[in-house]
C-alpha cells in the first residue's frame, strides 16, 4: 500500500478519491460509472443498514421488494416525474442475444426486441403505486408503510465514487395514507429519523429544512432533506423525505373508500438515502492520515497489533491479549488480533490509521513486563500507556469519547461555518474565501435562485425547519423577503 | 379474503399459485414475469438472508458489491459461459429518453445509443474474475472469499412466483484459491452449509450429490448441489456450489506469484441460492389450509388472539396477555397480539392458518375464569388447553417440536419416495404412478440421459455423495454403470 495521501489543503477532491480508494472502500469498475463496493467498504454499509433498517421496524414499516424493470409508459403518467427522471436513465430494448454471423462473438437479437421498452428504475414512485392501486381498496389498508433496499441507475455523466455513481445503492420508502396531515406528518418523522441517525450512528451534524421549488424531487408537493457541510465547505444532501400530496395516487388511480363510504385518493410520501451517505461519512471527519470512523459504524472498532521479536514473546502475548479479545466480544465490541507475520508492526500501525479503527492496542515485551499496554485512539492520534487490567473499561469509554468527540468537532465546524450576510457582494465575497452555508435573504422568485446559481454555483440548500421569521429584503434584487435561507455550493 | 384454497390433490400447480397470492406472499407484477415481493414473503425471506449471512461470515466470507450492468464482451471470455448465459439475457442499448416528437409521451433517444450493450446481470462471475485480476497478485492475496447479495435477471419464457421469474434476488459467492484442493474443499464446503441450512433452518430435506456434465454450470469443472423433493413428487434444485476450475482465471488473465515466485492462474468456486428457496418452503410444509412454517423463519411465530364480548372483557384478556408477550419476547421469540376489533375470531383464525403461524393462543372469558388458555399448533392443527402459568415453558417447547416435527415428516416422506428400478419399464411405470426419486442405473452418456429426458421428461438430479459402488448395468442400453444416480422430475 503507497501510503502517503494527497492531503486536503493540497488537493480536497484529490484526496478524497485517493482515500476511497486506498482505504479499500470502492473503486471504480469496468463499466462506466458504476463502481464495485469493496468489502471493507461494504462492511460499513451493511452497518449503515441495519441501524436505519432497525429505526424503519421501530417506526412501523415494513420491507418488500419491487421489479428493476419500468415499462417506459408508467413514467409518462406523472407529468412532472417524468420529466425529472424519465431522460438520464438505461433503457432494456432486447431480451436476446445471439452468436454473430461472422462468428465473431455475440450481438444482439434484432427479433427478441421488446414490445414496450424497460426503464431500469431510477426510483420506484411509479411501478410502487401501479401496485398499490391492487392493495389498497378501504381505510382499512391503511396507512401502509413500506421500504425497499435496492440498486438504482441514473444516468450520470460525470460520476465520483460514492457521490455520483451511474448505480447505487439506497433504500426508498414509499407511504401511503387516509390524510394530507397523516402523510406531512410521516414525512416530517422521515426527515427527522435521518437527522437522528447522521448525528447519532454517523456522527455527522446536518440541518433539517426544507427544498424550493426548483429543488423539490420530481412530483413532490413538499421536499424535506437533511444538510451536512463537508470540510472543503461543501453541502451535501445526505437524505430527502418526500410529501407526494395526492400527486401518484391520481397518476395511478388509487382510491380507497372511507369510514363514511366515500372514495377518496390516498396521500403520499417517499423517502430515500443512499450510498452517497458513505461520501458523507468518509468527508466529514476523515484526516490527512486516512479514514476517521465513528465506532458505532466502524467494522473494526479495536485492533491489537503485537509488537515482539520471535516466537516466543508472540506467543507470551497473545496468551495475554486473547483473553481481552474475548472479553471485548463479549460486550458487543468488534476485534481484530492482527497477529499476522508476514507485516512489521509500522506497516499495520499505517493500515489502521488508513482504514479509521477508532482504536488501537500495542503490547510489547516491555508491557508484559509491566502489566501495561498502549491505547492509541485514531480521531486525535493520542496514545498512553494503561495498565492492562483497566483496558476493557478504557476501551468501552473511549469507544464512546471518540462518538461524542468526532460529533463535537463535526459540528463546532458546522457552526463556525455559517454565515449571515446581507448583500450579493458579501455573499459572493464569503463563498468564494470561505465558503460553507450563507444564510441571506431572498426574494422567493425561481428567476432570482436561478441567478445566483448561475453567477455563483451556490444553491439554495434548504429552508431551515427552525427558520425565524425575519422581514429583511433580497440581497440581489432588494424585494422583500421573509426570512433567510441557506445557501452553499454543493456536491 | 376468500378463504378456501383449491386443494393439493385438486390441482397441485394450482393450489400452489394461489397460496403464495393468499398468504400474501408475492404477486406478479405489471412487468412481465418479474414479481412483486410482499411485506410478509419478504419478511420471510429476510430471515432466510439473516440464517445464511451469518451461515457465510462465519465460515470466513465477506459482503461486497459488484455492478448491475456487464459489458457484452466480457461474456465471449469465458467459451462455456456464454453459452449458457449470454442468450436469455436483459439488453441495455441506450441511456436516454426523450419527449416524442409528436408530444405524445416518451421514446427511446436515438442519439443515446450505448456504443457496447450492457448486459443486466445473469450471474456475476465474468464482471468479478474482470476484477479480481486487479485484487490478487500474490499468494498473500488468497484465498479471496466473497459474496453479493444482489437481484439479477435471466429472461425466462414460462414464469412462476419465486420458482422461475425473469428477476430474482439471491447472493452469489465468489472465492479464489491458491490450490486446485483447496477450491474444491471451499466447493464442498458450501454445499454441506446449504444442506445445513435447508435441513435445519427451513426444515427440508435435501439430497447433496453431483451433476451430471449436462447438468452443470456453465463454465464449471464440477457442480454440487442439494435436492428437495417436494409434496407432489418432483424434485427442486435448491442451491448449487461450483468448482470452477482456472476457466475464469484463465479467461480473465488472473494469475498469481506463489510462494516460491512463480505465476499460476487462480483456482475458482462460485455458489448461489435464491428467492426459488421461498418455493421449496412453501411447497414442503404446506397444506390444503395454507402456509405451514418452520419457527425459526417464520415472522410471526406466535399469534395471540382474544375471545370476548365487550370492551370489560376485551381488557381483562389484555391485562393477562401483555404479560405473556412481554416474557416471549424477552426470550427472542416473536409474539403478535392481534386484538383489532374490526374482525371475528374466526377470520383471524382463518388468517393465521392461511399465513402458517406456528403457534396460535386464544383466550376468552372462562379461560380467564379458569387461569386457562388454548395452545393451537399450525402443522397438526392440534389445539389443547394449558394453564396460563404454564405458557411460557410450552410455547418454547413447542416451537422446538414444530420444527423437527415438520423437518421428521418432509424426510419420511422424501424416504418414501425415493425408489430403487431396474428397468426402464419400471422406471417409467413408477415415474408415471408415484414420481419421486428413482435410483437407478445409468451408463454414463449424454445421449442416454438425453433420451431419458426426452421420453419421459425425467432428468438426473445428482449422483448422491454418499453413492454406494455397485455394479450394474444401465436400464436403458445395458451397458456398464458403477452405481446408481438419482432421476426425477423437477421444476
């Protein structure tokens, strides 16, 4: 492994990808924009998964699983849907393949051509509510709460690992209801189950609000999303809760009859996260040194490297860290003896620092002797010695420090970058040396947001949920406007 | 719910059309031949990856994640291969839609044609050994051991839910070996965890054996595989495990530096099984009242109903059952309390018989009375009355009994029909009267197991593992045959 990395302040993007790559976590494949997961990588997914899948049961969803394939007229039925997703998107043309004539490998069967082209689903909005009209007949069926985890494509020109890719993995979640609060509410709950888990399991501070109009997904009444700021000053969009109003459910023609016995169309949502939350989670507290992790997310959360000469002391030592490795098990905690001799020590000190374990353990000859170990914890690269038999209470301790301390240090540079300005001058002043979230007034037209993204590169990220009211007038065109929004370039 | 089912001796095909529809299991969709997977076959299915992930990760193995789309070329590497999979294939041809011209709807945009087609995955091996070559170049690289849990699409012409659809989910693992032995080792290996995950998670049956050349995977050396039989006499292929030899490595250029520094291609197994294991599921245990499930997959595995008139009643039962459900939940068992009072007590019981819960406890007013409950098992549809005190203890034991019960009558009932012939008089009188498995003798050809198959539509499942040497003489050319294998019927 090359160890060294690009670093941030030399080149942000370039590092990044670097690490990606480096840290073992993807890389890209043979087919254009579509990358393969690595183990290490996954690992972390799948751990992803089954915090927000446990958060999904908690709340009363259900999983199910929905066809790849959209025959192409479901999505002319949604005006505005088709047009945001039906253009950048694979299309299935043929269902055959045969040898060539000249013998010269295979090519498509010109007679297995498919009667109605199949859309490999961008989102599932519409083959789900094709299918919902068969299931829901009365207030009786609902609400119905349901989520799929699965691979989607778009098609995307210029693709990042994680961030843009071609296919990617998320989960979408797909509601419906008896009533417009009923299905705002469920949103709002989505858009708030997102928040929980970014803080909480990612340690990634992010803001709640809401999108504007032009930034709305496609066919929704109302887009709730979830904000995190990368480390170059970036917003990331990390999730997105939808409230569809009655929008599919008239595309569809899904009606149900009500306690009093009157047909009425059902009330949606939908919501999403995806892979990109690995981009996230990789940008925001990662280092020049490598990947940062929180434990709660980290496949490793401890790895214990000996340090000895021959044979003898490496058995000496293992015969004290097996014990510690049980006992650490045994309490959740996820170990790794990396007694490997085929590696110095160096090398596996820069693997681990490269790959974000939240902590690592050193036992040599002299800590035998003393009854001690080095802890050595991957956030601050802070090492100590402790005397080996406090080591199980250290670790649960700290394994918890570093989730709090890496949030901390998340979100004190969140805070630190946001910045209240009051005129086009300021704002272009600000974005363009520092960066972040600008918070301005604006005076609510697509025409001025269009401007500024044109000027700028800087969007309207979100509305903040917890936005005051504050008469002030639009900092490029002087309207007046009712409070500020928040503006970043984004990725 | 229209509640009665057409009966197995009715129509077995039929029969089991409609319950995988009536117990809410799947459904087809708008899309040809791809289902719908619903919230409660799905549920289902989740245990199954949940048994086998940990199944998989602890005998070594790791998730990762390869892309959706191959390239067309990459399927005329491997001779054998394409043969067997590059004909039934999706075909992605372009990457873009357009508004038609005539404004009504969406066409395919010419200009968006992809200059090499994407195949949607049949199977992964071609995009993972492309791959592979860039992961291992060393000795220290192996053994690689992977696995994807991943949806892929074969376009078949006749379609059942989860037995045949042209989308299906399943994993597919994917290992790399130093040795020829060791490959083999890791090929075996799994069929032996299939076998035991069939037998003691999903309670069937299996036969563990071979495939005949013509039977085997396209590419593969050697094809391992278990058998179920199901309740109508024909066999079901319910996992296979494959030794693929050096054909992918060679295909692909992955070699490795050995130890002593030489360069050898890499030795290879893939192994998969899939949503068709819903299938074996259904089909073994069921009966002409609905679903019957092995407690471990089943969902719910016990369902609480109250008896009762009022609202008094109604909460004098509750106050008794939370208890109960609080004490099985503790101990990891999954208890619902159905207490909805929009339905009777006999439409419930229907429901839960319909859905195969294991266990059923009802309570009503003289059981209050009495400190009694009624215990009603799914598979024998045995009922009893139990004192309340004495519900926990039962309900364990009883789940523990449900699943050797139903595991002991699928094996007697595999035992029995698996029949020794001589002749092919026999062999096609037996076919034809009692189906099943027929041992017999066979001389080795590709022409004869040819005939065979044509003319009485019976294939050669396996040549058992456990095959006893006995010398004999095929039944249908006379010629010489070391032992006998196993033809059937199958789906």
């Amino acid at each position: 492994m090359g160890k060294k990395l690009t670093t941030r302040a030399e080149d942000y993007s370039k590092w990044y990808n670097e690490l990606v790559i480096k840290a073992d976590l993807a890389e890209n494949s043979g087919v254009r924009g579509c990358m393969v997961i690595k183990p290490y990588g996954f690992a972390i997914w799948e751990k992803m998964q089954a915090g927000l899948d446990k958060m999904f049961k908690d709340t009363g969803h259900q999983n199910a699983y929905f066809p790849l394939f959209i025959p192409k007229s479901y999505f002319s039925k949604e005006a505005s849907h088709v047009e945001g997703f039906a253009k950048e998107c694979a299309v299935v043309t043929h269902y055959r393949l045969k040898n060539a004539e000249d013998g010269k490998g295979i090519v498509v069967d010109e007679e297995a051509k498919l009667e109605e082209e199949l859309i490999i689903r961008p989102t599932s909005e519409t083959i789900i509510w094709d299918t919902y009209r068969r299931w829901i007949q009365s207030y009786r069926d609902l609400p119905l709460l349901l989520n799929q985890w699965a691979n989607v494509v778009r098609w995307e020109m210029r693709t990042r690992l994680f961030l843009r890719t071609a296919e990617f993995l998320w989960q979408e979640g797909h509601t419906a209801h008896a009533t417009e609060p009923e299905a705002i509410k469920e949103a709002e709950m989505i858009m708030n189950l997102y928040a929980d888990f970014a803080e909480n399991h990612m340690a990634v501070p992010v803001i709640k609000g809401t999108k504007t109009a032009s930034e709305r997904f496609a066919g929704a009444i109302e887009t709730y999303c979830i904000e995190a700021l990368m480390q170059d000053g970036k917003a990331l969009q990390s999730g997105t809760s939808h409230f569809l109003g009655q929008n599919f459910a008239k595309a569809f023609d899904v009606k149900f009859a009500t306690k009093e016995g009157k047909q009425e169309y059902v009330w949606a949502t939908s919501w999403g996260v995806s892979t990109r939350l690995m981009g996230a989670l990789i940008m925001t507290h990662s280092d020049d040194n490598g990947l940062v992790l929180p434990p709660k997310l980290a496949p490793i959360q401890v790895v214990i490297v000996p340090i000895y000469k021959g044979l003898d002391q490496l058995e000496a030592i293992t015969e004290k860290v097996l014990p510690i490795v049980e006992s650490l098990r045994s309490r959740g905690i996820s170990v790794k003896y990396d007694n490997r001799d085929t590696h110095k020590p160096g090398f596996k000190f820069n693997e681990y620092e490269l790959k974000g374990v939240p902590i690592r353990l050193a036992i040599g000859q002299r800590d035998l002797e003393n009854g001690t170990l080095e802890i050595a914890r991957r956030d601050t690269l802070e090492k100590s010695s402790i005397p080996m038999d406090e080591v199980i209470g250290t670790v649960e301790t700290l394994l918890k420090d570093i989730q709090e301390s890496i949030f901390n240090k998340a979100k004190a540079h969140q805070q630190a970058n946001i910045t209240t300005v009051d005129s086009y001058e300021e704002f272009k002043k600000v974005l363009e040396e520092k960066g972040g979230f600008l918070a301005a007034h604006w005076d609510g037209t697509v025409a001025t947001e269009e401007r500024i993204k044109n000027e700028t590169k800087a969007t309207i990220r979100c509305i903040p949920i917890d936005v005051k009211e504050e008469a002030g007038q639009c900092m490029v065109t002087g309207k007046a406007s009712p409070y500020r929004v928040l503006f970043a370039k984004a990725y």
